[in-house]
C-alpha cells in the first residue's frame, strides 16, 4: 500500500490563553473548527483526507479526558467528494471519499490512539491522479450545515539525475586501500519540477541470519538528506549530500553485536525524493517553531468554509519519486554500493564486527574475497 498516510504531518492544536489576571473563567457552550488536511500524490494509490473538529470544553470535564474520546473530535457526518478539473476546463473524474478506520495512530500523544477515522478513494496504478489537471475537494458536514472546499493543482515535473542511471553506483569511501577513510556521495535532483520545497531520503535494506534458523528477517534504517527551498524555473536543480562518514557511524549505532547472528547481507537502497506544492510549503513554514520572544505567528489555510465557521489545515499535493537500486544483480557492473564500500561494511573498523557478507559477483570472480558470503 503506497500511502504515507496522511504524510507525517500530525495536528496538534494548542490554544494559549494569556491574562494579567490570576484566574481565567471559561464560560459558555463549546467552540469548534473545522481541521482538514489532505495531501495528494500521484505516486499513491491510496489517498486519504482526514477531518476532525477542534472544540473548548464544557468548563467541567479535563480537557486530558476529553481528548482521550475520539467521538469528541469528529463530526456527526461528513459527506467528501474530489472532482478533477482537466486541462480544458472540463471535469473528469469525480471520486467520492468513503469513511475508513486506520490503526496507525501514534499512541504516545495526548489524544485517542491507535484507531483513527479518515476518508479514502483509490486509483489504481494504471489510472494513477493526472499531473495536468487541478483538484476540487468539497466536504459536507452534517448534511450540508458547514461546507468546505479547496483545491489544488499536483506537483510534477522532477526528474533524477546520477541515482536513476542503471550502472550507479554509491561510492561512500575515498579511494585507496585504507579503510576507516569515509567520502561523500553527491546525488542530484536535475529538475525540481513545479515544486517549492524538496526532501529526499535512503533507505539501506538489509537481511539478517540467525544461527541455525532456516529463516531470515529483513531491516532497514532510513537517512534524512536534507530539506531545501526552491523555485521553479529558478533554481531547477538540487544536490543532496550522502555522507559516507554518517552512514556507517549510524549502522554501528543501530545494529546490535549479536553471537546469534550467522551473517548479515544488503539487499538494497531506495531513494525517495518529495517535492511540495506552493501550498503544502506555506503551510510547513507557518507551522514551524517561532523564533520571536513574542511567540507570534501568522495562520495559513487554502481552505474556505461556510461564513460563520473557522477552519485550519491544508489541501494541498506533493510528488514523490522512488528508486530502488538492488544490492546485487545478474551483471557485475551493477554495482548499488561500489567494491571499496562494501569493503568497508563488511570488515571496516565501524561496521566489521556486524557480520555483514558480500553476495555481489564481483567479490568472489576472478577473486573470492575474504569477506564475500560463504554461500
């Protein structure tokens, strides 16, 4: 499932109250507002908008108890539908959101967890959300007593450069024999596409072997490259670092020395590169920290709701890219990790006591190297 679901971007509303007085009296019914965020991406199958209410308590129940209901923060019906506007100003497809329980919920906040509500519509792989066309959501609440709408156009355009050619390689140590000698690996988006902001990530796959166990368990640990602003048609492209220093300091962290452990083995690296709407990028930088003693910030929504209502989120788009790169291949010139790098995971100072083996052709013909896998 190609999801993210509702990418990472969890809502917490705080509301401040500042007085010169000692004691603050609240008095009167229950506020609400409307919290919406949506994130469309052509890259998903799965595409989910989740909409909530903020609310004031009744002045006798803990604001800690309330929080805790999930019945609390949702709406009694909510009716969702998207239209896609093509090019010509004519309407394609309309797709009518139906009402879902996900299970992913961070437990360790202040409100209700695991389970959540959010509203959903598939499209399959071969008939994927079109990146010339704009998007049109309009949700109805209780029956049309509050409406909201927004919209948005999706991300595209952005194209990778060295990490999407067949024969690349990762290079992560400097040339020469010694080990312990770490290099950066530059990795170039050539275009960002109609995109504000970019992020990308690696992701290192491996697999592990238990002594005496037919089975196998696979892992993976993630790096953060990096976040940027960016402009299109400006700045078009965009260089991340990979630093070979980092990644193998961050193995040596994260996986445990184990006697148990027959090998272990990397299976592969995937590169995910996210660009953000104009949209999407307004809102990350409004909700980012204050820097002002004053705490002051501004408030940013694209959305529009029936007058006398408030509403705060996003609908907005993001485009992201993946690419896998196996570890090994049929030909010795695919090499995801070069020679000299896997080298260093398998017998460098760092990484040499995690019983990582090589499997890659290269390492055992014309010769078997001692940290090839005995397999």
């Amino acid at each position: 499932m190609k999801n993210s679901l509702i990418y990472s971007l969890l809502i917490v509303t705080t509301v401040l109250f500042t007085s010169c007085k000692d004691k603050i009296s609240l008095v009167g019914k229950g506020v609400e507002s409307a919290v919406v965020i949506g994130v469309l991406d052509q890259a998903d199958t799965i595409h989910y908008i989740k909409i909530t209410r903020t609310f004031i308590g009744d002045g006798q129940t803990s604001a800690v108890d309330i929080a805790k209901i999930s019945d609390s923060s949702y709406f009694n019906k909510v009716e969702v539908t998207i239209k896609e506007i093509l090019s010509n100003g004519s309407v394609g497809r309309t797709f009518v959101l139906d009402e879902r329980i996900v299970h992913n919920k961070n437990t360790n906040g202040a409100f209700y967890a695991p389970d959540q509500k959010v509203y959903a519509f598939d499209t399959p792989a071969n008939q994927p959300l079109l990146e010339d066309a704009r998007y049109q959501m309009t949700a109805k609440i209780d029956d049309g007593r509050i409406v909201i709408t927004g919209e948005t156009k999706l991300v595209s355009g952005i194209t990778i450069a060295n990490v999407g050619s067949t024969n690349y390689s990762i290079k992560l140590t400097k040339s020469g024999s010694a080990l312990g000698m770490y290099e950066n690996q530059s990795i170039n988006v050539s275009n960002v596409g109609s995109a504000y902001k970019i992020n990308a990530k690696v992701r290192f796959d491996y697999r592990e072997f238990t002594t005496g166990l037919l089975d196998s368990t696979d892992h993976s640990i993630s790096f953060d490259l990096g976040q940027y602003d960016v402009q299109p048609g400006l700045n078009s492209s965009q260089i991340f670092t990979f630093s070979g220093e980092t990644f193998f300091k961050t193995l040596k962290s994260k996986i445990p020395v184990s006697s148990s452990i027959e090998k272990r083995i990397n299976t592969g690296f995937e590169f995910s590169f996210t660009g953000a709407s104009s949209e999407f990028s307004n809102y990350i930088e409004v909700n980012k920290p204050s820097s002002s003693l004053a705490q002051t910030k501004p408030t940013y929504t694209n959305l529009k709701i029936t007058e006398g209502h408030n509403v705060i989120g996003i609908f907005a788009s993001r485009q992201t890219i993946r690419i896998y790169k196996p570890a090994t291949a049929l030909s010795s010139v695919v090499q995801t990790l070069d020679k000299k790098s896997r080298r260093e995971l398998c017998v460098g100072p760092l990484t040499g006591n995690l019983s990582f083996c090589s499997r890659h052709s290269a390492d055992f013909s014309p010769v078997i190297e001692s940290w090839h896998c005995n397999d």
